[in-house]
C-alpha cells in the first residue's frame, strides 16, 4: 500500500469518525428537546388540564404556519432554476469568509417569501376553528396571558358571534399581515442563520446545534412580535415557548428518520 493509498484511508476513517459523532450528537440533542418538550407538557397539564397542551399545539402551528412554508418553500424555489444567483453576490465579509455562501439564493429568498403568502391563507379557516376552541376552552382554563385571560372572561357567547361576523374584517387587518410578516421573517432568519454559521467559519452544510432548526422561526417571531403584543392579537408566552421547543424537534426529528432511510446525507 502507497503512502497515498495511507493517507486517504486515514481521511476516509476520520470522516466516518466524525460522522459517528454528528450522529451521536445529533441523537442526544433529540433525546434533550424530547424531554423538555415532555417537561412543558407536564407543566401544562398541572396547571390547566390535557387538552391545553393540544390546543395550544394546533393555536402555535397554524399561528405560525406561514413560516415553515415559507421555510420549506426556499428549499423547493432554490431548486427549480439550474441557474442561481447568491444572495451575497459572492464576496466576502470583512472576516474573509464569505457573508452567506452559496446555499443562499434571491430565488430561494424570494421564492420562500411568494410560496409563504401564496400558501397560507389557505389555512385560516383551520386557524379560525383553532382560535375558537381556545376562546372556549380558555374561559374555563387556568390557562391565557392577563389580558387575554380577562377579555375571554368578560365577553359573552352573543358577544362571540358579534366576533364571527366581523372576522372578515380581521383577515384585511390582522391575518394578512401575519402572513406577510412571517413569509418575510422565515427567509431573513435563514440568512442571519447563514451568516452567523459563516462567522464561526462553520463550512456550509455542517451542523451548528439549535441555530439551524430555530434561526427562521426566531426572526419570524421578532418580525411579527409587534402584532401579537396588541390586545386584539395578544398571544401569551407559552406559545412562543412551545413553538421554539416543538419546531427543532421535529426538524430534527424528521431529518434524522430521513437521514436513517437513505434520503438524506446528514441526519440534520
């Protein structure tokens, strides 16, 4: 055996080393966001009752819907062209890294931001069916942020109707904006993803625990946070804590399944 046939055995046995460790890293992470995500079930269920947990889960996905479309809609937009543009033109940051890398295209960046809109107004009317089981579960749960935990105590079911005939009114001004918010949001997270990845001289398509499965939903939530602190939209804390648990679970999850039966080449 030539001392070239060495060195790239011993290139082929690091790399499988280091992929034994990704895997394995990967697999603990999974075991640790199911625990805290079993945790804050818990928590739920002490302080209101089962269902909680699941109506919260449906308000939180279908609230922040737009998002994860748009996030998988970069992926399906960046891949229609033969051709693409990256974002950053190819230069460089002042660090002589490139600012985002080629992963990140105008096609998938606009293309993410069209999909996200295009998509998810398809899904209020499952918003709205979710929004009033909450408004009647949460009239009788220990479960609601101050002010929306008043207002559903003081309105009325007649008042109730009185908000179904004017919820026409509150897609113009409420879910619209929403969806806009978050279909912008999801591309930019992914690019302040990329960029922090490329400051930590991260090559692109390795692994960077927590930032890759939450960096579009975070930006998403900071883009539409005005929103949702206004009275008629407020949405308490814990559903901003279980989306950030619940989304890099499945992410993850999902990609290591994936990775296990042959469609992917990295578990994350």
């Amino acid at each position: 055996m030539t001392s070239e046939d060495l060195s790239l055995t011993a290139i082929r046995a690091e790399k499988d080393t280091l992929r034994k460790k990704d895997i394995r890293n990967v697999e603990i992470f999974i075991v640790i966001l199911g625990v805290i995500n079993i945790l804050f079930v818990i928590f739920v269920i002490l302080n209101g009752k089962p269902l909680d947990w699941l109506i919260m889960l449906m308000l939180s996905i279908l609230t922040f819907a737009p998002a994860f479309i748009a996030n998988a809609g970069m992926t399906i937009a960046g891949t229609l062209r033969r051709t693409s543009h990256p974002i950053d033109f190819g230069k460089n940051f002042f660090d002589g890294e490139r600012i985002f890398g080629d992963g990140k295209t105008v096609e998938g960046f606009i293309g993410g931001v069209i999909i996200g809109i295009a998509i998810s107004p398809f899904l209020l009317f499952l918003h709205f069916l979710a929004q009033s089981v909450a408004y009647f579960e949460t009239r009788i749960s220990l479960f609601g942020g101050p002010l929306y935990y008043v207002a559903m105590k003081l309105i009325t079911f007649d008042e109730f109707t009185r908000v179904l005939a004017v919820y026409p009114l509150t897609i113009i001004w409420v879910h619209v904006p929403r969806i806009i918010l978050l279909s912008i949001g999801t591309p930019v997270g992914d690019l302040v993803g990329s960029f922090i990845k490329r400051r930590f001289k991260v090559p692109r398509g390795a692994q960077f625990p927590v930032l890759d499965q939450i960096d579009f939903i975070c930006i998403s939530i900071l883009f539409t946070l005005p929103l949702f602190l206004m009275p008629w939209y407020f949405l308490p804390w814990y559903y901003y804590v279980l989306i950030l648990i619940f989304t890099p679970l499945i992410a993850l999850f999902a990609n290591f399944v994936a990775y296990k039966l042959g469609k992917k080449s990295v578990p994350w």
